[in-house]
C-alpha cells in the first residue's frame, strides 16, 4: 500500500493539531485506551469537549502552552493508502522545524483562520513549501464556525492566497483551498451540510485520490555507496558489492553505470537484497550491487547510470534556510553533509536575503539570521555529486554543520 507524507504548517492558534487529531478520531484511527486518555486529559483542563489536539503535543511544554514546538509524525491509515502527516510549529522562531519536517512531503497543509486570514507565517509557510517543490498544496481555511460558515470571508481569502500564487518563484504546485472546521469535523472526513455553498471534496477525499510518484521514477538514477562488501568465507572469497540505498530512480541488471569520482564504467552484473536477486532496485531500496569489472569504488561515491551520471562540483549555488542563532558570516568554513559525504566549505558569496512576505530579493543584506532564507555560494574542498534540487530533490539537497559546536545550521537546496 502506497504512503502519502503529508506536512502542515500554519500560524499560531490555526488548529493544525486539532485538524490532525479530528482526522484520526473520524478514520477510527484511535485506541480506545487512548481516547479515554484524551478525555481525562481534557476535563483536567477545565474543557467540556474533547481536545483532539492533545493527540500530537505531546511535550510537557506544547501542553501546558497550548503550542506546537517540536515536529511529531502521525501515522494512519485507510483502506486506500497509509498516511505519515508531519505536525509542525507556527511560532516563526520554531521555521526551521518546519523546514525539515516538511523536507520529504509530497502535500503539504497550510491551515489559514478565517478570522485572521492571511498573515506573516502564511507567507513564509508557503515561500518554504514552494521552494521545496511540494507538488500538492492544501490551502485549509479553518474556523469557518467563527466566522458563521461565511462563503465571501472563504473567497475573499481565496482571492488574497492567489496574489501570492501569482508571485510565486516556483510555478510547479497544484492547489486545492477547502474551507473546514477541524472542531465539529466539517469538510475534513465528511460534510455536515453546515458549509452547503461548498461542493467540492473533504480534504480526507482529496487526499485519497491525489497521484504521486513514490518510486521518484522520473528522477535520474543515484545510489550512494554506503559500504564495501567483502565476506571473509569460502563460499564468497571473490565476492565483492557495493551496500547501499537508492537514492533516486532505479537501477536494472545489465544497466551500464560509471562510478564518481573515478568516472571508471562497468555494468551491473546483480541486484541483491538479502537472499532474493532482483532485477530492477527503485528508490528508497537497500541493495547490493554486484558490477561486472573490478573498478576503483568505495564508501562516499556513487554509482549512476552512464548516461545521466550528475556533475562533480566544488562550487554550489544554493537557497538555504539559516537555523543558527549567530549569523552566517562571509567567509566562514562549515563542514558540508551531502547524503553519505562530510566535506569543508567555505562561504564564498551571499547574494541576498529573501523577504518571504514580497518574495523580494534583499541585495544589500549580506548576514543571514535565525529563519532567514537566502541564496549563497559555497566553495568545498573536494567535489559533491549533486543535482539542482529541482531536478531531483533527493540528490539535490545538503545540510551544514559548524565544526567547533557540532550543530546543524542550515539546509541547503542546490540551484
């Protein structure tokens, strides 16, 4: 059964955790033992009604706050597919834990009260959601029980989310704008008939039947080596593979293939995985791969197919979003993580900050801040085998790391 990976992201108080929890209690997706959990934890906070958001906070601070602080993943499932729905923050401080929570989704949520319509977080939830290619966007308005189930307050939002659309950098999303309450359940799993001007799908009916490409198929074949297989038996003394998980479309037996950085080609003589030989590995599979000529390969470089084999770069080009509290630098070293590979890089360049409310380009501002998002270029010591992200997402993004703390500063996406 195929999985939808699902991120939502909202401002403050939008009842992303409520929308979630409303999912999972109209799917039958809860454990009695856990339903009279949430009904004891609600009546100790003075509620005469079920919270469903105390499904997903689940730290003893987002309770007492009443926020989301950390990414909690969610797993459920219908007879149509299995869902993993990423719930993260909507404090602008907490934007790089949705940066990563939202990294491997293929919808995403943003949730909009419909009293309060757009504002800041709107821009920037959608700027980030854009930026990583998410090919579904679900513009949820919530709340419309506050605002008397009003269908021009839904247009009139619809209307405002559009400019934002027509401004947008990446052209490359489909949107679908429902108009929900996540606290009575309308539009989410089902109708009430409470919003009857609205005639198109509940958002669980639009999630059923939206197509994607989970195998990334269409994407150029990559397969990082992770390790050398070398037994020390008799049975396999001349054996030797390469371990690894495909990053990016598949791999088929006889396939010719070149390996980075050597740039040596053979053709795949086996497709391995435990004790089954296959004929063809797709993405996010664990293989070993046999090669038909001894060729210089070992763990951190890759095996692509001859034909689109990605290029060798010492210098990248890159969106990142800045997750440190001290400032980015010009000229600073950072250790650069690209799949398997840790290389030095330093900052060569900062082109400019993006203002997520306008989509403009700050020329003059050369620091990047806590949530900033910005194009620089990086020199490494030795090469990446990258592609731009927007070709192929899964080989297209890295991360940097600060040497003396150890901490992850900042997500890259290669232009």
């Amino acid at each position: 059964m195929e999985v939808l990976r699902i991120a939502t992201s909202g401002s403050v108080d939008d009842g992303k955790s409520t929308l979630i929890g409303r999912l999972l209690y109209d799917t039958n997706s809860i454990p009695q033992d856990k339903m009279d959990a949430l009904h004891a934890a609600s009546k100790r906070k003075g509620l005469d009604f079920t919270d469903l958001s105390l499904l997903t906070d689940g730290l003893v601070a987002e309770r007492e706050q009443g926020i989301t602080i950390d990414v909690a993943h969610i797993y459920f499932s219908t007879p149509a597919r299995k869902y993993i729905i990423a719930d993260t923050p909507g404090h602008i401080e907490y934007t790089r834990n949705m940066v990563t929570g939202a990294s491997n989704a293929q919808a995403s949520l943003i949730l909009i009260d419909a009293r309060k319509g757009i504002v800041e977080q709107t821009y920037r939830h959608f700027f980030i959601s854009n930026m990583l290619r998410i090919p579904y966007l679900v513009v949820c308005v919530n709340k419309m029980d506050l605002v008397e189930y009003d269908q021009a307050r839904f247009n009139q939002i619809v209307e405002d989310f559009q400019q934002l659309l027509d401004q947008a950098p990446f052209k490359v999303q489909e949107v679908k704008f429902i108009p929900i309450s996540s606290l009575y359940g309308e539009n989410v799993v089902s109708k009430t008939g409470k919003i009857d001007w609205y005639s198109g799908e509940t958002l669980l009916e639009y999630l059923e039947q939206v197509a994607f490409d989970h195998e990334d198929s269409s994407h150029p074949a990559r397969f990082p080596v992770q390790q050398v297989i070398r037994p020390r038996t008799e049975a396999y003394h001349d054996f030797r593979g390469f371990a690894g998980k495909v990053a990016s479309g598949h791999f088929n037996v006889g396939d010719e293939i070149v390996s980075l950085p050597s740039m040596q080609q053979s053709r795949i003589k086996t497709i391995e995985q435990f004790e089954k030989q296959l004929t063809t590995a797709h993405a996010r599979e664990s293989v070993v791969i046999t090669l038909e000529d001894e060729i210089d390969t070992s763990r951190g470089n890759m095996l692509a197919k001859k034909d689109s084999a990605p290029s060798q770069l010492k210098e990248i080009t890159a969106h990142i979003c800045w997750m440190d509290q001290q400032k980015l630098p010009l000229g600073k070293t950072y250790l650069l993580q690209h799949g398997i590979n840790r290389v030095k890089a330093k900052v060569q360049s900062i082109h400019h900050v993006i203002d997520v409310t306008s989509n403009r380009t700050l020329e003059d501002k050369k620091e990047l801040g806590l949530n900033d998002i910005g194009k620089i270029t990086l020199k490494t010591a030795q090469p990446i085998f990258a592609d731009p992200y927007h070709i192929n997402p899964a080989n297209g993004a890295f991360i940097l790391v600060d040497e003396s703390s150890n901490a992850t500063v900042a997500v890259g996406f290669v232009e």
